[in-house]
C-alpha cells in the first residue's frame, strides 16, 4: 500500500471576528454557510474537508473561482491557520510545529508554484532557482551546483546565466519549477501555475510537469480550474463547491459515477 505524505481531517476554515463563535455553533446546532454569515458576519471557506494524498500522486483540486481550492491547499504549509482539524505530513501534525520548525518544512519538505512567479529581475536564473539555498547559508558552489541540476531537470540548461526579462513565460514558468524543487522537497503545491500560458506552451508544460513528478516521485497537490488540466495530468480529482470538497475520484470516477448534479455539470464542462 502507498505510504500516506498529506492527510487532512476534518479541516475548517472561517473567516472573520468571531470565527472561534461560528465554528462552535456549527458543532453545537449544525447551522450552515448562509446561517454563519447572516448570525456571525463570518465566511466559511473551507467545509470539513478530509482526504489523504499517497506519495508520488498529483492530486487536483479544482473549482469555479471562489470555491476554496487555494484556502485549502495553503492550510498544507500552514500559510493559513485552520479554525478546526488536522493536517499532517508524513504523520507529524503540522499546528503542533513551533515557527523554526515551520520554517524548516517550509524551506526543504514543501515546495510552492504559484501562477505568477515573481522572479527576481536583477538575478539571474540560476541566482533565482538557488535563492532558496542561499537563505538557508548553503555555500554558494553547493547551491549553484544544485541550481544547475534542477535547470536541467527543466530542460532549461544553458540560460542559467540569463536575466527573466530574456525568458519568455513558459521558460519563466519552468524556471518557478526548478525554483521549487531546488530544496528536493517532498510535497509540491501548484497553485494554478500554467493557466497564464498560452495553450499550446500549457500543454507542453503539463506533459513536462507529469513526466517530472512520475521521475522524482513528488507527492503533488495540484490547484486548477481548468477540467482537460486536470484530467491530463491528476491521479485523482478532488472537485470543491462553495467551501466543500464534493466528489474524490479517477477522472473516469467522476465522469461515470458524479456524485450530484454539479458535478454532472462540471465534468461536462457546462458549469
């Protein structure tokens, strides 16, 4: 059996003042999304959300825009605070972490994608994939040397020396990648970091991002909104609704067995 890297139980999220409010009375009197805002001016974000990720698997979360998929996957590294239930990563619950240990796991055990990079411009390539090390006061032909391998992990060996202003978006975008997986991390979170691209160079990428993740074995929590993203590249597809993860499933899972009539909708792309 698969070891378990992310398990998550009964996860939470309430946004507001009176957050701590809202969530006891959802214990004590089952009220819903509509009742915690109308009684606490709180939002629910995420709805006790549970799933388990194995290593080595890409699992997708996906949604319309505001359905929780980015609030969930940034409870992962503790980026945000869940208001009830556990997170764990390879059995060690992360709430129970002191800020340096968070730090830690921040920097070698999760690396994170977003779908605007932010390189920094006056650095080269190379400077900005073994920026991580240098934080963490790796020597710098250490660092440079990790830098070049995960360049080549990309495919991006000999513009190690190039500023990103010379890269185009999709190199931009793989350079984001090596960035993450300079520290070899455990876990990448994606969030949505083709879906600038123009479509054929998303391809591309996807294909390249599949390929990589079944070579290193990186257990991948992946956010889109996109379904053929998610089917080209998930294990799994877990697919969220205003705050609740509805249907976890193969794509042929949830294309031939929805579990409601959204999800009907979704798979067929007419949500």
């Amino acid at each position: 059996m698969s070891e378990t890297v992310v398990k998550v139980t009964d996860v939470w999220k309430i946004f507001g003042a009176r957050a701590e409010e809202a969530m006891a009375a959802v214990k004590s009197k089952g009220i819903g999304k509509p009742e915690v805002l109308s009684e606490f001016q709180c939002v629910v974000g995420v709805q006790n959300a549970n799933f388990e990720v194995a290593r080595g698997e890409i699992f997708c979360i996906m949604g319309l825009s505001g359905s929780g998929k980015s609030t969930l996957v940034r409870h992962i590294n503790r980026l945000i605070e869940p208001t009830a239930g556990k997170i764990e990563i390879l059995g060690q619950d992360v709430s129970t972490l002191s800020e340096k240990e968070l730090r830690r796991i921040r920097a070698q055990q999760i690396g994170m994608v977003f779908q605007h990079m932010a390189l920094m411009p006056h650095r080269s390539v190379r400077d900005n994939v073994a920026y991580p090390l240098e934080i963490r006061k790796i020597p710098k032909s250490k660092r440079w040397a990790v830098s070049d391998h995960a360049l080549g992990l990309v495919d991006l060996t000999g513009y190690e020396d190039r500023l990103p202003r010379e890269l185009s978006g999709g190199m931009q975008q793989r350079v984001g990648i090596a960035r993450a997986l300079a520290s070899d991390p455990e876990i990448l979170l994606m969030d949505e970091p083709f879906s600038a691209l123009d479509p054929l160079i998303r391809l591309q990428l996807q294909d390249q991002f599949k390929a990589l993740v079944a070579q290193l074995k990186k257990t991948t929590l992946f956010i889109t909104h996109d379904l053929d993203e998610a089917i080209r590249i998930g294990h799994r597809i877990a697919i969220m609704k205003d705050g609740v993860i509805v249907q976890i499933g193969t794509p042929e899972q949830n294309e031939k067995k929805p579990a409601d009539e959204y999800v009907r909708e979704y798979v067929q792309g007419i949500s």
